[in-house]
C-alpha cells in the first residue's frame, strides 16, 4: 500500500502548528549534538554555493542596482516555505520570498497550477512578498522522488516596471495601478526556459525591458545552479537527513537569535519615534512610526508599532512584508549580524503591526511604492537597540538614525536613440549615522543596504543621459555632534542637447527624517532645486566655469547664484517627473546621517579636517561647535583655542538661558495641543492615528493630562 | 649539489614575509633560494635568496651571474606602498564636480575588503585615507560625455593656475582624470601640453603628468583615477628600486635585463613596465606555472589551487586560456586594470577556528593568524588553533618541525588549544575536534573549486587540479575527494610552485581601447559593416602600439604573437566577457557575426542557455589585445620509470587519525622517491618545506618529471 503524500498546504499547517503550540521550530537538534562536524559541513557548502550563484548572477543583470549596487539575494527554502539559508545581499528579503511562497501554498497552487521542477515563479506584487513593484522574485521547486523537497528563489531590485512615471518609484502614485506591472507569483517558465510571451509582455509593458529581462536571467542562472547543487548534496546526505539539518539550521538560529539578545541588549522597554510625511496633491500630512521595543531577561525582543497612521491613497506606506523585511534588515545589521540568519531569526521575534495602518494596509489597490513610515519604523527600531545597548554597555554598537533614502527618475529617449526610464540608484551611497566613538563614514551607506555603492557616475551616464556637472558629498549634510553624521551626495545634472527626457526626484516632505541621539543633531532635511531656461549654453560658449558645488550656504546654494534661470526649490523632495529642456539643471541630494553627542564637545581637531577637505563651513563651526577657525598666510587652517574656548563658554551660557525646566516645557505644550496650537500637518496626523488607535489615543490623552474624548482640532 | 650545468633561468618572487627564489639550469635541475623580504631596499633581500640559492648549485657568484639568461622578478612593492601610504605626493586634476572623487570612494571601497560579517556590520565600515589629501586637488571646466563628444571645452587657464598652485604646495606629480577621457583622450593630452610647459616654465620640469587615458585607458572614473594615482603616488619609488636592483646585479655579472612579472601574467623589462601593471603579481606566478605544466603535460584546462597561510587562491586555465579580472581590488582600491583571474577565500593552514559563542557551533575562519601570532604550535604567540594545529595534532605533520627541523612545533599546546577551545566545548574528542576543524575547510576549499569551474561555465571531468602552497599537500585529498576529475596533481617544490610558475613566463603585455560600438538585434550588414570598422581601427592602433614597444624590448614583429579581444555584452548589461576574437580584423559584416558567435557561445557556456539574451543587441565598449613573445624556459627532466616500490623512500611509521582512529602510518622521504613508484594511502610523504597527507583510500604515484599524481580508489 502506498501512502498518500501530504499537501504543501497540510505540511506549511503542520509546522506552523507545531511552532504555535511549542514555541520550537523543531525539538531536538540531533544532528548538531550527534554529528557537529557534518552539521557544518553541510551548512558551509550550502552557503558557498548560494554565494557562488550570486557571483554569476550579479555577471548577467543588467540592471545598475543589481550590478553595481548589489540589489540582489539568493536563498533556499524548505518546501513549506522558510528560509533556511542565504547569500549576502538585500536583507529586507530574507523573509519576503518565504511570504511568497508560502502565499502559493496557501492559494493551492499545488493543486490550481501544479509545482513541477524547472518551473519558475515570478512575483512582485508587495503584498504577497517583496518590498515595492521593483523589488522582483524568482522562485523555483525542487524534487526529489516526485516528491517537492524545497525551493531556491532569487530576488532583484529592477529599475524600471512601467508604472506612471519613468523609475517605477514616482511620488505622485494614488493607487496601485499607478505602479506599473503588478504580477503576483505567475509561473513565467517551464522546463528551465523563460516563456517567450512573458518576455513580450514585459518589453511591450514597460520603457526599458532589458533591465527586467536580464535580471530574470540572472535570477534562473542563480537558482539552476543552486539547484543543481543542493540535489547533488542531497544525493549524498540521504533524504532524512536534509530535511533534518534544514529545521535544524532554523531552530539553531531561533535559539541563537535569543542568546543573542540576551548577551547584548540590557532587559527593559524602549520607546522611539521616528517621522516621515506626505505631500502630494490635496494631501499634506505628517507620519510617525512609534516603536515600542521590549526586551525581555530571556532574550525575546517583541516589537509594537501601535501608533502608525492609516493607510491611504498615497505612495508613501509599505505592505507588511516589506515592513517586516526593513525590520529584519534593521536587526541583521545591528544585532544579529554574525548569525546564520534565517528564518528562524523571524520566529525569534514577537511583532506587532496594526492592520489597516500605512504599514500593514487592508486594501491591495493603495500604492505601496516609497514605504515611508516603514523606513522611519526602522529607523526607530535600531536607535531602541542602540539605547538597549548603551544600557547594557556596548557603547562600540551605539549609533545614531541611518539616512533617509531619496534619489531621482528619469526616461525618455537616452543619446543611443533608445528609450529609457531608471532611477539612480547613487543613493545608495549616503551618509551613515555617526556612533558613539566615530563619525558617520560620508557616502558610503544606506539603512536598506549596508554594502552602499554609488557606482561610477561614467556607468549611470551610460543607463541615463543627464550629465553630470558636480557629484560630490553634501557640505555640512550630516547631524551634528560630538561625532558628526556622514554626508551624503549632492549631484548636479545637465539635460544634455537633443535629449528628450523628463525627470523628477522622491524623498520625504521637508522635515527632518533622520535623527541624532544624546544630544546629536539630526541630519539636514532634503531639497531639490530644478533651474529652466538657463543660460548654461551661453556660458560653455563663453567660456566660464559651470558650479561645480552647492557651498555651504543652504539657503541660496552656489550653482543657483552663478547660473541664470528660473530657479525652483521644491523643499522636501517629492517631484513628479516632468519635461525639461536641454540645459536645465537638476540637483539633488541623498540622505545624510544623524550626529551622536553634544556638538560642544566635538574635538577640534575633527572640524580642521572637515574644513581642509571642503566638507564644513567656518560658520558652522563656530556657531555650533564654538570652534574659531583660523588660516594661515599658506593657507593652512587651524583654530584659536582661546577664541574657541570662550565662544563655547558663551554657547553654554546661552543654552542655560534659553533653557526651560522640563514641567514647564510639558505645561506650555499641553496648552498649545488643547488650543490646536499646532501645524496643520501635524493636527492631521494625531487626529488620524487617534481615530485608526484606540490605544495610542488613550495614552496620548494620560501623557498630556487631556480631558477623556479629547480630540485634536482639525 | 654541485652542478655542472649552467643555470639559465631565476625568478624572485618577493612576498610581505619572504623572498622565494627559483632558479633552473639548463639541464632542468632546480634550486630554491628564501630569505626574510627587505622592504626597505629590496635588492637586498633579493640578492640574500639569489645566493641560498646560487650556493646549492654550488656556483660562484660571477660564474651563477653571467650564466643567467632571464632573472625575473615579482613583488609586493606597489602593495606595500599603498598599504603603509608610503608614496610620492602627487597632485590631481580632475574634471570640474569631481574633485570630492577620491574621498568619497563611491562608497563600496569603505567595506569591500571586509568579511561576509563585516560587510552587512556597518558600524566596523572605514574610510581609507585618500592617497591624494584633498586640497592637492583642483577642479578643471571641461566635459566630454558618454559618446566622446565634447560638451564643454578645457579651460585652459584652470589647468595653468592649478598647476602654479600645486607646485607651490609641493607636488612631486602632476595626474589628469577627465571622464570619459578613454573615450577621447584630447582634453587629457592638451592638458598634459600645458602642465608640461608650465612645469618648465617654473623650474620643475623634472615632476611628471600622468594622464588616466594612458595608465588606464577603460571605463569607470574611480577605478581609472585609483590606478592612475597609483602610478603617481608609488610608480616612481617602485621603478627606482628596480633600477638599483637591476644595476646590482649587472655589476654582479648578469648580462641582461631584469624582467618584472605583471598583473596580467606576462614578464616585461623593468625599464619598460608601468609601476600599476605590476601591482597584483603575487598570485599570478601560480597560474602561469599550471598552463605551463599544461603544456608539458598534454592538458589544456586545469585548475590551479593554491593553500597558502591565510587564503586558498583558486585560479582556472580553460582551453589553454587563462581568465582576466579587469576590475580586481588592491589594498581596498577599485582598478581597471587587467588582472589574471584568481578567486581567493580565507582558508589555509593559519585560518583560526573557534566555537561561535552563541550558537556553539565550530566555526573556521575566515580570520587568520597568518605569520604572526601564527598558529599554536609555532610557539610564536599564536592562542587560537588554526587548520596547521589540527594537522599537527592528527599527527600528519611532523612533530620533529618544519623545514627540516629548522621551524620546530609545539604538539603539546596545539592539542591544549584544540582541546579547550573546540573539543570540549562541543563534546568531541581532541582528535575528532580536530578532523572537524580539517572537514570543515576542506569543505570549503571544495566548493570554491566546484563553484568557481561551474561559475566559468565548465565541467569538472575536463580538469586537472593542480595543488600547491605551503599548505596545499596536506589538503588536497581532503578538497578533492570523489570530485570527477582528470587528474589531481602535486610537487615537491608546492611551497615554491609561485616562483617556478613566474620563471616560465613569456614576454607579455595587455593593452585596451575604448570603442562605442552598438549593435541592434537584427543588425544588417550595412550596420555591421560599420561596427566592424570602428573595431578593426582600435585593433590596429593597439598592434602599432605593441609592435612598437616588442621592439623597444628588443623582438621583431615576426617573433611577437598578437592575440585580439573583444570585450562584448547583452545591450544595457554591466558586464563584459572577454571574447578572444575569431578573426583578427572585421573586414566584412560577416567577420563581426563571427566574433558575436564566439560571444554567444562562450556566454552560454559561462552562465547557461537560458540566460542568453541576443534580442538585447550588443554592445562592445572595449578591445583589446595581447602581444607576447616567447621566453627561454625551464627545461623539465624526464626521468625513466623505476617501477613501483617505494620502500626505499620509506624511514618511519608513526601513527596518525584516519577515519575515527588512530593507525600506524609509514611516513616517506619525498626527495628519495623516484619515477614509477606508487604510495598507497593512508600515508604521509615529507619534503622540507611540505607535507602530502594521502588519506586512506587515496594513492600517489610519482611520474617521469617527479610529479605525483593523486590517486581515487
């Protein structure tokens, strides 16, 4: 008698069950206590491999974020579903392919669609898994006896979908449909062959198909060869003990996630908040993501994020997977970095999302592109770490908020006569938050991919024709501090001639969105500056110098003085693409990071070094570190430690008067909330997160000392 | 040894720790040469390995000299330079918005050296000090853009004023980055008019310019910038010293010129080489000697592996081929430059193991403790146990010391080490802790072979593995085991198998050119036509250019073989394969139709069918070109076959861990065994400088060239 073998589906409710009622992912790990050697062994030849096929894929795309910036993961995955390991690359999507297949599994694709091998399963829809339409999925089954044993699935970041605006990461979204090609885990190859009309129906939906087209060969490239090669150490391990050694790696890292939470983080609750906003059209309101992280003496980390805002018809929200991905990106770098991460990491943490909020929406048609609060959720997440750590004495892992990120689009016709449409992904390569013993590095970091790379402009020329006038790192960008924040780009593009291209940029409203910690300043808040008609023709004609750098006076930067145009500054830095002629000028900034510590007590030393390398203003450094700066005949720069004394003497002095006793301070600003004394941004969101939170009413209501219904004024 | 016969070739390969000599005679005898590496006048420890060896010749120095006919060279120098910021200080000019290009690093170079870890840890990313500070750094107004046309003209009195200014500050060279210069180099060449003439104008003709379209004439400006400045900030200290070396050995006796081995694989005269062409020598000398091998064995596709201190370097020749990185990493720098392409991992005979603290799993490595504190065992300092602890206390190595008894170990402490750190910790004896710590590296060394063949698109059963380094013996059965290859082959002379590579290199130079050619999917002929004439042009600007500097190093054009490239992608890719091309010009549409072919094939080959893409189009940004000349090489003895007993080699049994126990093992003499013998595992077989662990179902036979061949069973 043959027994009838189990659905996916039965199997994915079986562990699930099993983890629900045990809180383990598998009871004993016997093959690491019996045969520790092998147990690693096998772990390492299946991480060389997933590297190894990252090598080759990274080889065949032919999209600038995979290629240059390393957009790009691989991972394997047990048949219901769970990570079991992972190559390097995007850690937002260690868990976003196990939300997509295990979607499959639970819509009956096994039995609606089939699972064969050499079949190939693409998604990007954000909702079942993937962080936005551009974040795109291949996933592949694998068999053994007939039987499904796991799957390898492949994640890129293309930059272009088809969507309304060139770059498929526009501003001006109010829907999903806005966002170009949706396609939720359609099979899009058999047999290891990609479908023709797949092909067909990507170059006919999107400006520049090759991106896309390529990726999806790297990706199938990528996941052959790990096929190929896990089969072949299956080959050799037997059946049992694969499907063993996989819980196993899970479970092992489930319980080291633990140990290591306990080991680093000091037991407590901490409490965050970080801000982003919206401003589209007939849409102006702020955005906070409140984090609550509890750490308990056992080393489980539950988070809450009561308090987000509601989801709407605006781009700047994410899907729960994608939230979950930032999170788990967020505590890979700041924890769990020396892991065997997996998704055991994931069943390590208690998380705490409400439905219908902007980070978990309840309607699959809002646009979901720009994530918004679900960065600042992070962003809230890792400063409760380093506040968890500082308290346990790891100061080394102490650091302020990462840098908002924010970059540009463009599409059109590009100089080979072909057309185009891209975003510029040299965002990538913002400025890090400072820590607690060292500035922030200058454009070398993004919070959704550690390994930040900016590429060489000369490859973005190639993929995008703007040109560039200046790429250089933004001058007093970082928070100030103690330790400074890192700096990130400013760059400066021309419409070349007898290009036609529209352009246009996305970031954040203009607040500021990236935060300092003890006493660190936050970043500086992000703009765009647009010149038309200018006379930049003129001027290469007659021969003067085109800018070459935003100076360091924010309010009136150099290249707007020395270039004649009907200057725009769109503050913030949400711009629709739009047209614009040859010889405009664009500039645009990255993110910056968040200073760490009193900027008084920065060494001098330091704000020399800023000052010879261009990268700090005299003023700056006496009007907020209180250094005099001096120059010698030679031109070499120094400061006067009398003068400097004294102005920081001055400073203090000044602070001491400005300052208000905290009782106070809570006593002016509980009349201004009960008077509606506050910006209409700002009303627009308490009165939004009051009405989506119960909750978090109430306890805004008990902070201020509010009359019970308080509501606060439209 | 006393020889008769005359020695003909030497190579020096000076590394950070020792210098390794080579020298061969004409009969095709060997001897080997070591001494500390002096960094601060190489000649110095050159000349100290050139004698060890010279006297185990038995030879005088004049007699050795004059004898010689190729003294090659490879070194660290550049290496050290950069890493110590030990240089000149040059000055840069750079196209107007770009002058923050070196602070900034793009980003990547602030994390691109560091571990799988560390990399996704930013708190540990660092910035490295720019190897030109950032006041020594002026903009110039001038643009060309992605098709070589000039958009803004130079401005010619930014480049005067900066120059007057620099050299007030103290430039000791004067370097030229424009993007987009490799496309039309004529801003970078006007530029360099001007800083010439200014330069003598104020008394300082003597500081040279160096332009980014002649030192690395490739796409990417940071890249072509880092090797540009490199050139500046430690060509000229680096040249310098080969002059003196060069002129020490003349006045020695030598009679020819000193050869340096570059990048790319290829020896050229020391006058003639370009400081950053030599830069990335180190692991090249082993690749180089595999093809060579190759050739005399009869195989055209091997892999090369070699286990070293600290990294396993893996390298393949395909065909008969041997593969090009062109953006390989020194020091944390980004270059373009053409490089012979070897994989390298953290794994070899230092690579440290330790129970990870939180999951209490064994892990090993990727750290080392290299040289210093090294392993345990060395009694150097060294606490944590490495792989060569392991080995020792598994008793494969012997306990007596390395280098015949000269480096003597410590098996007490090694096993101490292993017994706390990771035996007891995981509840395992000494010895299966140990055998733990050797699978696991032996695992990993296994699939960065396995990856890096199929990466290249190839199959194992194709391959000769060809294992050497210090450490590379006592590991290959275990990285090799039940893999379907040709042939598995090691030496005698595996800790010096670099430098014996390196000697029996040709002459070699690489040259690239930049070409703006695209190709639409369904080109017609008309189309392909053009392409082809735009390729053929850059083809033979860069013959006239190798011609002319074959000359210069004394081989006509009949002597001088000329190989033409092109560096070919999908439309909109970011990578390029290197395509030998089929034909040596593209005279006619179908001549281009070849070289796309090669190109189609060879990507099929290298990624899969699938991931062919020929409705993209095409593109062919670069070509290049590769002229080589043939040098005197070492002659290799074939000895007659003695047949298969290997006794007489035999002088000990000790016991050793094979398989969950321990078991007596005869341990041979490598120098006393001879062609035709045939040693079964499991055995050891010692030389003084390594160590052959020949597991039990392994076996080795020594062939007519004292080769040994590893056996499966």
């Amino acid at each position: 008698m043959t027994m009838a073998r189990r659905s996916l589906k039965d199997r994915l409710i079986e562990s699930e069950e099993l983890f629900r009622d045990t809180g383990v992912y598998e009871s004993e790990l016997t093959v690491k206590e019996s045969d520790p050697v092998t147990f690693e062994v096998l772990f390492t030849r299946l991480l060389q491999t997933l590297t190894n096929a990252r090598e080759v894929a990274l080889s065949i795309s032919a999209s600038p974020s995979t290629r240059e910036q390393g957009e790009i993961i691989f991972g394997l995955f047990t048949a219901e579903g769970d990570a079991v390991c992972l190559s390097t690359g995007l850690m937002i999507h260690v868990h976003t392919m196990s939300r997509a297949i295990k979607w499959m599994i639970n819509n009956d694709y096994e039995t609606k669609m089939g699972f064969r091998e050499g079949d190939y399963f693409f998604n990007n829809d954000s909702f079942i898994g993937g962080g936005h339409p551009s974040d795109q999925m291949l996933m592949t089954p694998f068999f053994v006896d007939g039987e499904l044993e796991g799957w390898i699935g492949g994640l890129t970041h293309v930059t272009e979908t088809g969507a309304v605006e060139p770059g498929a990461m526009g501003s001006s979204f109010t829907s999903r449909f806005a966002e170009g090609l949706i396609l939720p885990c359609m099979r899009i190859a058999a047999d290891d062959e990609l479908f023709y009309d797949f092909d067909v129906l990507v170059d006919r939906g999107v400006r520049s198909s090759i991106s896309w087209l390529a990726d999806n060969r790297a990706k199938l490239t990528g996941n052959l060869i790990i096929r190929e090669k896990v089969k072949e150490l299956l080959g050799e391990v037997g059946l049992d003990m694969y499907r063993k050694v996989c819980r196993e790696y899970i479970e092992d890292t489930r319980r080291a996630t633990h140990e290591k939470v306990r080991r680093s983080l000091f037991p407590g609750r901490y409490r965050e908040v970080a801000w982003r906003g919206v401003t589209i059209k007939n849409l102006e309101r702020l955005m906070h993501s409140p984090c609550e992280l509890v750490v308990s003496r056992e080393g489980r980390l539950s988070l809450s994020f009561e308090g987000l805002p509601s989801a709407q018809r605006q781009p700047f929200q994410a899907t729960l997977p994608l939230f979950e991905g930032m999170l788990f990106n967020g505590l890979i770098q700041n924890i769990f970095y020396d892991l065997r991460y997996n998704d055991g990491t994931f069943l390590a943490i208690d998380l705490h999302v409400p439905y219908g909020s902007a980070c978990n929406p309840d309607n699959i048609q809002l646009p979901t592109t720009l994530w918004g609060p679900a960065y600042g959720g992070m962003q809230a997440c890792a400063q409760a770490v380093s506040r968890a750590y500082f308290a346990k004495g790891y100061r080394e892992e102490v650091h302020a908020s990462g840098p908002l990120t924010s970059g540009n689009l463009a599409g059109g016709k590009d100089q080979y006569g072909r057309h185009f449409g891209s975003q510029c992904f040299e965002f990538a390569s913002s400025g890090m938050y400072a820590t607690s013993f060292m500035d922030g590095l200058d454009t070398a970091f993004s919070d959704f991919n550690a390994e930040g790379d900016m590429g060489d402009a000369e490859i973005w020329e190639q993929q995008m024709p703007q040109v560039w006038l200046a790429r250089e790192i933004r001058k007093d960008g970082g928070g100030f501090g103690k330790f400074r924040g890192g700096n990130g780009i400013h760059s400066l593009y021309m419409i070349p001639e007898g290009i036609e291209m529209e352009i246009g940029a996305f970031g954040s409203p203009p607040i500021f969105s990236t935060a300092g910690l003890m006493g660190g300043y936050p970043a500086a808040a992000l703009r765009v500056w647009i010149g038309r008609g200018t006379d930049v023709q003129a001027q290469i004609e007659a021969g003067t110098p085109l800018p070459n750098t935003e100076g360091f006076d924010r309010s009136v930067p150099e290249f707007v003085d020395q270039v004649s145009a009907e200057w725009s500054c769109v503050l913030g830095q949400n711009v629709p693409t739009s047209s614009l002629e040859p010889y405009s000028l664009f500039s645009v900034v990255s993110g910056d990071g968040g200073g760490y510590g009193d900027p008084l007590l920065r060494a001098p030393i330091d704000i020399i070094r800023d000052v010879e390398n261009g990268l700090s203003g005299v003023r700056v450094a006496a009007d907020v570190y209180g250094v005099v700066v001096t120059k010698d005949a030679r031109g070499n720069v120094g400061y006067d430690k009398e003068a400097t004394d004294s102005l920081r003497a001055q400073h203090r002095r000044e602070r001491l008067h400005r300052g208000v006793p905290a009782a106070e301070y809570k006593r002016i600003q509980r009349e201004r909330v009960m008077a509606g004394d506050i910006p209409a941004p700002a009303r627009a969101m308490y009165r939004d997160v009051m009405e989506i939170s119960p909750i978090w009413a109430d306890e805004f209501r008990t902070f201020w000392n509010l009359p019970e219904g308080f509501e606060v004024a439209e | 040894m006393v020889t008769h016969s005359r020695p003909v070739v030497c190579y020096s390969d000076v590394g950070g720790t020792f210098t390794d000599c080579f020298v061969v005679t004409e009969s095709g005898e060997f001897a080997l040469g070591k001494s500390p590496t002096t960094p601060e006048d190489i000649a110095s420890g050159f000349m100290s390995a050139l004698d060890m060896a010279r006297e185990a010749l038995g030879l005088e120095q004049r007699e050795f000299l004059e004898g010689l006919e190729v003294v090659g060279y490879g070194a660290t120098t550049v290496l050290n330079s950069v890493l110590t910021r030990k240089g000149g200080k040059p000055g840069l000019l750079i196209t107007r918005g770009f002058e923050d290009l070196l602070l900034m690093e793009r980003g990547k170079q602030s994390w691109v050296q560091l571990t799988r870890i560390d990399r996704i840890h930013p708190v540990v990313h660092r910035h490295q000090p720019p190897l030109i500070q950032r006041n020594w750094v002026r903009g110039i107004s001038e643009r060309v853009d992605s098709l070589g046309n000039e958009i803004i003209p130079l401005r010619e009195e930014d480049v005067r004023e900066s120059v007057r200014d620099l050299v007030k500050l103290g430039v000791d060279s004067i370097v030229v980055v424009y993007l987009w210069s490799f496309l039309d180099d004529s801003h970078e060449q006007r530029t360099k008019e001007i800083v010439l003439k200014e330069l003598d104008a104020l008394g300082v003709s003597e500081i040279p310019c160096f332009l980014s379209s002649e030192v690395s004439p490739t796409l990417r400006e940071l890249p072509r910038a880092n090797g540009t400045v490199i050139e500046a900030f430690s060509g000229p200290s680096t040249l310098r010293a080969l002059e003196r070396l060069e002129s020490d050995l003349k006045a020695g006796g030598f009679t020819g010129d000193l050869q340096v081995m570059q990048s790319a694989g290829g020896l050229a005269p020391a006058r003639h080489v370009r400081a950053i062409d030599t830069a990335m020598s180190g692991p090249v000398g082993g690749l180089v000697g595999t093809r060579t091998l190759g050739e005399l064995y009869g195989f055209e596709s091997l892999i090369s592996t070699d286990v070293g201190g600290t990294s396993f370097d893996v390298g393949l020749v395909s065909n008969g081929f041997i593969g090009i990185d062109r953006e390989p990493v020194l020091a944390g720098l980004l270059l373009s430059l053409p490089m012979m392409d070897v994989h390298s991992v953290g794994a070899g005979g230092g690579t440290i193991s330790r129970i990870d603290e939180l999951s209490g799993r064994l892990v090993v490595g990727p750290e080392s403790a290299g040289s210093r504190p090294g392993p345990v065992c060395y009694g150097t300092g060294g606490t944590e146990p490495t792989v060569t602890d392991a080995d020792l206390v598994l008793g494969y190595l012997n306990p007596r010391g390395l280098l015949n008894g000269k480096v003597s170990l410590d098996v007490l402490a090694a096993r101490e080490a292993i017994r706390i750190k990771i035996a007891e910790p995981l509840g395992l004896s000494l010895e299966d802790a140990a055998d733990g710590i050797r699978r696991v590296i032996d695992a990993r060394m296994r699939e960065t072979v396995t990856g890096l063949v199929s990466l290249r698109g190839s199959r194992l059963d194709d391959y000769v593995l060809l294992a050497f380094g210090g450490a590379g013996p006592g590991h290959v059965c275990g990285y090799t085991e039940n893999l379907p290859l040709k042939g598995v082959l090691t030496f005698p002379y595996a800790a010096a198998f670099s430098a014996f590579g390196a000697s029996t290199a040709d002459y070699e130079h690489h040259y690239n050119r930049a070409v703006n050619v695209v190709v639409s999917p369904n080109a017609d002929d008309e189309e392909l036509l053009v392409a082809g004439k735009r390729i053929s042009a850059a083809w033979e600007r860069l013959e006239e250019q190798a011609i002319e500097q074959m000359a210069l190093e004394g081989f006509d054009r009949e002597s001088v073989m000329i190989k033409p490239l092109a560096m070919v992608r999908y439309g909109r890719q970011l990578n390029d394969l290197i395509t030998p091309s089929p034909v040596v010009r593209c005279r006619t549409a179908d001549d281009l139709r070849s070289v796309i072919a090669a190109f189609e094939e060879l990507y099929a080959r290298v990624f899969a069918k699938g991931a062919q893409f020929p409705q993209a189009g095409y593109e062919i940004f670069e070509v290049g070109l590769v002229a080589a000349a043939r040098k005197v090489k070492p002659g290799f003895v074939r000895r007659p076959l003695e047949g298969d007993d290997a006794s007489a080699a035999l002088y000990e049994s000790r016991p050793a861990y094979w398989n969950g126990e321990w078991s007596p093992t005869p341990r041979y003499r490598w120098e006393a065994l001879r062609p035709g013998n045939i040693v079964q595992g499991p055995a050891v077989i010692e030389a003084p400088t390594t160590t052959l662990v020949l597991t039990p179902n392994r076996s080795a036979t020594i062939d007519e060239y004292l080769s040994v061949w590893i056996g499966q069973q």
